[in-house]
C-alpha cells in the first residue's frame, strides 16, 4: 500500500465517520420528537428538546438517567399489584378496624361543605379515607423533636418503624440510631428505611458506619431506591423516597419535614427550620400502611404481625387525611390537591416552602385567587441552599410579585418547613415542597387538616415566619442587576426537567 493509498484511505474513513455521527444525531433529534413530547406539557417538552437538539448524544443520556417523570405502564402496574398484596394481606384486620372507627362516628366525619370535592379528590389520589378522633402536637425544634421521638421508641413495647429521606450520622442520627438499638435489644421489632441518596453517607463501606451499626444491634434497615445504572423497579435513576415518617406500636406517629439530622446540615450558616406534628388516634393506622407498603417495596416482605394495626383510639377532635403521593401513582396526587386547595380559598392562603418552582397550573391557581380578592401570602428563604433551584425560584418571583402575591424572605436560616392554610379551615403539613420535583417525580407524604382548632394552629406557626421575615416589594425586585435577571431567566429554563 502507497502513501497516497493509505491517507485516501484515513480520509475515507474519516468522512465516513463524520456522515455517521451527522446522520445518528438527527436520528437522535427526530426520534426524541416523537418520544419526548408524549405525555409532557409544552414547556417541558420543549426543555427537553432544547437539550437534545443542542447535543444529542450528552442530552440523550442526560434524558435516559433523568427524563421519564414516571416508572412506565408495567412498572406502575406491577408497584400497584404489589401494593395490591400488601393490602390484601392486612386488608381483613384493617377493615375491622375501619369498621370500629364508622361506629365510633370518626370514619367521613362532617366537614365543611366547600372542602368536600377536596376530600373526594384526595381520596381518589391517596386512596385512604379521612378520619377524625385524632390529636396532634406541632413541633418546630428539631432538639424537641428528636427527644420526643427517642422517649416513644424508648416507650415501644411492639414496633418502631421509620421513614426517612435523611438519616444522618450526627448528634440526632446517633440519639436515634441508640434508641433504636435498645429497642431492639429487649425485644422489639425496629425496622429502619431510609433513601439510599438522601441517607447515603450511612451506607458507605467501613465497619464503623451507622448501617453497620445498626444492624450489628438488630435493627432492620434497608436503603430505598438505590442507584445503579439498570434499575429495574424504577425508571429515572433521581425518583427519590422524599418521605419522613415514624410510627410506634402503631399508635403514635410522626410525620413532617424533619429529617433524622441536626439542623445545621449541610451548611452551618444556614439552620434549617422544620415543622412536624405528632399524632395520636385513627389516621396512625393510615400512617402505619404507608410505611407497610414502602417497607414491601424495599424489603420484598410483607409484615403480618398480628398487633400490627391495634385497635383505633379516640384521642381528639382533630380531623386528618393522609396523603401519601409519588410517580407511581396514575394521578398528579400531590399536585392535584395543592391546585383544589388553592380553588377553595375565599379569604387567605399561606405557604411556606423552602423551594418555590411552581408548575402552570398551580400558578394559575395563586394568580386566580387573587384575582377573586384572596389575600396570598408566600414565605421562601431569602438564602436556598441549593444553588440552581435557588435561581430557578428566583425567576418566579416576578410573576407572583406582578400578580399581587405577598413575597416574604425568611431571615433566620433556611424555611424547610412545608404548610399550606387556607382560610381558617384547612391546613397542610408534610414532606412536599411547593416545585416540579414534589409533584411529578418525589415519593411524598402530607397531611390534610380539616377543621378551625387545627388550622389555627398551622396559620399561627406560619405567621411566626412572616414575623422573621422581610416582605420582598415590586420596586426592590426590579433594582437588581441585568446579569442577576438573565442567569435566573436561563435557571428557569431548566424549571420542567429539575
């Protein structure tokens, strides 16, 4: 072979090349159009699409680790059908204990007429019933909550189960993890989930890790939702178990946005400011199933103890609806129900999340009810802890200002508490932030309260945040800096595929 042969030849291949990877990113463009836009709203469509068609190849494996908002047909109808197992194997002691509840008057107890299509509403996302005769306690203090929760446990005479996204090796996760330890040393069944992301440094390889700990002290534990690059049981490689929840002796629960974690995590400038309830009474049983199904899920077993559902107890007037919510279910359940809480306001709406990337629809809600005379008064921290969503919430601001919307910046540290009221009837407490990731992709929790004494007792925490926050006007927006307003217009942009 000549010279002139062989560089004809490179130079063949090299074109050959070329016309390859040209031709397979357009495959790569035309096929995501008639994938991506299925199912999707225009907005994050086109997102997606924006990132595909400016590099196909890095935004086709951006879109296979992160773009499916949910699990799939199959992969939904096979969670549902095990859910469907675990149901029908506690179905029977459950409905007995439904049953009592109906004769105690606590099962679909009288509600204001107006928030009756929210109930039915709910109960078709979440698929569990209201029930009164249940008392709560509301906690703030993230020290008064993890001493509440270890003087229960260290109470269990049965089971301690827990739920959390974040379970931390810090002073709060050890006095946890010890209560959990002795527990089950005398005899009680300790079961442990946490998200494999969120929890992540507790399952690090070392004898002297928390799991490991844990473990070697009896206490069952699995991660959720661990990530491998074929995952069978979920699509998106960041669907994350978002939820926090603990339930002893099924009769005494606690469920919020307090994760296992000092409140200094993550940023020591920057306490984070939680809200959770502790409860007492019917809805418990509703709680227990939650983390039943979950531990299904992740455990592949299911619980039969017979005490695992004791008999339900009237504890208080309080009444509450469990919501729980995530990609597989066939619903927007969390999303849904924020949109028809925000219809039925007359007077007032409060929110308090420390991530505010509403979706269209919930926005419209906010700009509609103020447009029919509700005062809407949202608090955000002034400093996120999370830089892109952060600007993505800073985008926003401008819309809810404009429309009228009371803008409030905590000062104190990072609002991390998740509320919502409305008028002087409703309230809401639970793991849900008020963004695209909590109503498409997290697994969540929530609470619904019906009644004036509980929502009282929200709207009086929430006013607590007005009061340690600084109103954000119109005018002062518009006076920051031309580069501040494009890197938040461009962070918004990325809003639908967060």
């Amino acid at each position: 072979m000549t010279p002139e042969t062989a560089v004809s030849d490179t130079h063949i291949l090299m074109v050959s090349l070329s016309v390859f990877y040209l031709v397979s990113e357009w495959i790569i463009r035309i096929v995501a159009l008639f994938t991506i836009t299925k199912g999707r709203t225009p907005a994050a469509a086109l997102a997606w699409l924006a990132v595909i068609f400016f590099h196909p190849y890095i935004g086709m494996l951006i879109y296979f680790l992160m773009g499916e908002t949910g699990v799939g047909k199959g992969r939904r109808d096979e969670y549902a059908a095990k859910l469907d197992q675990v149901e029908n194997s506690l179905n029977s002691r459950c409905m007995q204990k439904l049953e009592l509840a109906k004769q105690m008057e606590i099962l679909r107890p009288d509600i204001a007429p107006n928030m009756q299509p929210l109930v039915m509403l709910t109960e078709k996302v979440g698929g569990m019933h209201i029930l009164g005769g249940n008392d709560i306690h509301t906690i703030t203090d993230t020290a008064e909550l993890i001493e509440r929760l270890v003087a229960d446990i260290d109470q269990a005479r049965r089971h301690a189960h827990l739920l959390y996204y974040i379970f931390e090796d810090d002073h709060s996760g050890r006095q946890v993890a010890d209560a959990l330890s002795r527990a089950a040393a005398r005899g009680v069944k300790a079961r442990l989930l946490t998200d494999a992301i969120g929890s992540k440094a507790m399952y690090k390889r070392g004898k002297k890790r928390l799991a490991n700990r844990l473990r070697q002290a009896g206490v069952e534990l699995y991660p959720i939702l661990p990530v491998r690059f074929f995952r069978s049981k979920l699509s998106r490689m960041d669907l994350r178990n978002h939820r926090k929840l603990a339930v002893i002796d099924g009769s005494i629960a606690y469920t919020g946005s307090h994760n296992i974690v000092d409140a200094s995590y993550g940023h020591k400038d920057l306490e984070w400011h939680d809200m959770s309830v502790r409860i007492t009474g019917a809805s418990v049983m509703h709680l227990q199933q939650v983390f039943l199904e979950d531990w299904y899920f992740a455990a592949n077993a299911v619980l039969e103890e017979p005490d695992i559902y004791p008999m339900p107890e009237v504890c208080g007037d309080v009444i509450i609806q469990v919501v729980p919510s995530g990609p597989v279910y066939a619903n927007k359940g969390f999303q849904n129900m924020i949109v028809e809480a925000i219809h039925t306001a007359r007077r007032h709406i409060i929110i308090t999340s420390p991530y505010l990337v509403p979706d269209e629809a919930s926005l419209l809600a906010l700009k509609l009810a103020v447009l029919r005379g509700v005062q809407v008064d949202v608090v955000v921290p002034e400093k996120s802890d999370q830089i892109m969503v952060g600007a993505c919430a800073r985008a926003y601001y401008d819309d809810l200002l404009t429309a009228g919307i009371r803008l409030y910046l905590y000062q104190p540290g990072l609002v991390h508490a998740k509320t919502l009221s409305v008028d002087d009837g409703f309230g809401m407490i639970g793991s849900g932030n008020f963004d695209i990731r909590s109503f498409y992709l997290n697994f969540e929790l929530n609470l619904l309260f019906h009644g004036s004494v509980a929502a009282a007792r929200i709207r009086f925490l929430q006013k607590h945040y007005i009061d340690q926050s600084r109103r954000l006007t119109s005018a002062e927006w518009q006076t920051r800096s031309a580069g501040r307003q494009r890197l938040e217009n461009i962070a918004k942009l990325m809003a639908p595929v967060l």
